[in-house]
C-alpha cells in the first residue's frame, strides 16, 4: 500500500535549521512529485513547494525561497526538506504529499496521499 | 497568486441532513480544484479533484461542482464520521493555494 512516512517531531532553537525526511513506498517513486506543505497550528494550508523526484527539479513558493531546500535520495525513495534559520513563525506541522506526473511532464496538482506530518517548534 | 475564498468557516449541521460548502477563485482556474477533509491531528484526505471527480474509496455523497469561479462541495446524508474541516485547493497555478477552511459540527 502507498505509504509517505515522515519523520519524527523536532523543538529546535531560533536561528537554526532542521531537515526532515518523507520515505516513499507502494508506488514507483519516479513517477509522483513530492510536494511539501506547512500548516501552523490552528491554521490553514500553505504550499512551499516540489521536487520531481526522478529530474530533481523543483519549484518553491516565493514566500519560501531561501528558507526551504528539497532534496531527493533516489536509491531510498526519500524526500528532504531542510528549513534555515528558523524564526517561531516557521513553528508548524509540515507534510509532505505526493501528485502524479502526467505523460506530459506536468502535475496533476492535487495529492491523492499525505504523510503524517512533522510537527516543528521553534522555541529557545 | 491566485486566492481562494471559502465560506462558510463554521457550520453545524444534523445527521442526514445535505450542507455545502463553497471555494471562490479570484480568477479562472479552469476547474483544476480539489477538495479535502481532514480530522484533527490527521493529515488531509482528498475527497474530490478537478472539480467533481471523486476519489476512489471516497462515499459518492460527497460531490463537488463549479458555476465560473464558485466552486463547491456537497456533502448529502450527513453522517458522524463527516465532522471535520474541509478545505479547498487550487491546483490550476504555482503557488497552489488553499481555502482557509470550513469546520463542519454535527449537531
């Protein structure tokens, strides 16, 4: 069964940076984008952004440019997200979700399986 | 970036009874909208993508359908399991963006 397995809560202190993992399995990895997308408690959704798993391309939200990086580890079907110099706001769950590539090379955009989240606190 | 204005934020309803819920683009996204439930301490769960294709697994009375940029979701027969929040993403356009969401209470 498709399963997107992240991993576990992080407190960190301001200024510093984390880096999270979203491992894949039941599916080919290749052929879903592994997209990234936080939500504050309490709050709604806000996308950060997607990495192409097989091309390693990516695209960021420009509100989180210069504060998230994806990375991509083929061999283990495992999506990183590293956030920088956290403030509190960046205090947030964070999930990781998957969308299909289309033949065209294109997202379908909506993602049929989420992991579980990670929850991030940014406390000093 | 495109917004998406859902309404209500909150509603209660009654078991059996037929709610909807609505997602406002601000420009045209050409029916490239998903919605999503998700319970408290869970992760979103899409129920429907392109406006009104349901997902599979997903029970057919929830539906979704579109008039211009109005969007929404039916949810008919209200049952327990439906008390969540609901919310609405665009996937028309980078950044994708959400609804703010709409918690749905069973009275």
């Amino acid at each position: 069964q498709v399963q997107l397995q992240q991993s576990g809560a992080e407190l960190v202190k301001p200024g510093s940076s984390v880096k999270m993992s979203c491992k894949a399995s039941g599916y080919t990895f290749t052929s879903y984008y592994i997209y990234w997308i936080k939500q504050r408690p309490g709050q709604g959704l806000e996308w950060i952004g997607r990495i192409g798993p097989g091309s390693g391309d990516t695209n960021y939200n420009e509100k989180f440019k210069g504060k998230a990086t994806f990375t991509v580890d083929k061999s283990s079907s495992t999506a990183y997200m590293q956030l920088s110099s956290l403030t509190p706001e960046d205090t947030a769950v964070y999930y990781c979700a998957r969308s299909r590539i289309t033949i065209a090379a294109i997202s379908t955009g909506y993602f049929d399986y989420w992991g579980q989240g990670v929850m991030v606190t940014v406390s000093s | 970036d495109i917004q998406m204005t859902q309404s209500p934020a909150s509603l209660s309803a009654s078991l059996g009874e037929t709610v909807t819920i609505e997602c406002l683009a601000s420009e045209d996204i050409y029916s490239n909208l998903a919605w999503y439930q998700q319970k408290p301490g869970k992760s979103p769960q899409l129920l429907i993508y392109d406006a009104s294709s349901l997902q599979d697994g997903v029970p057919s009375r929830f539906s979704g359908s579109e008039s211009g940029t109005q969007y929404s979701l039916e949810i008919n027969s209200l049952q327990s399991e439906d008390a969540a929040t609901y919310f609405c993403q665009q996937h028309h356009d980078y950044p994708y963006t959400f609804g703010a969401g709409t918690k749905l209470e069973l009275k």
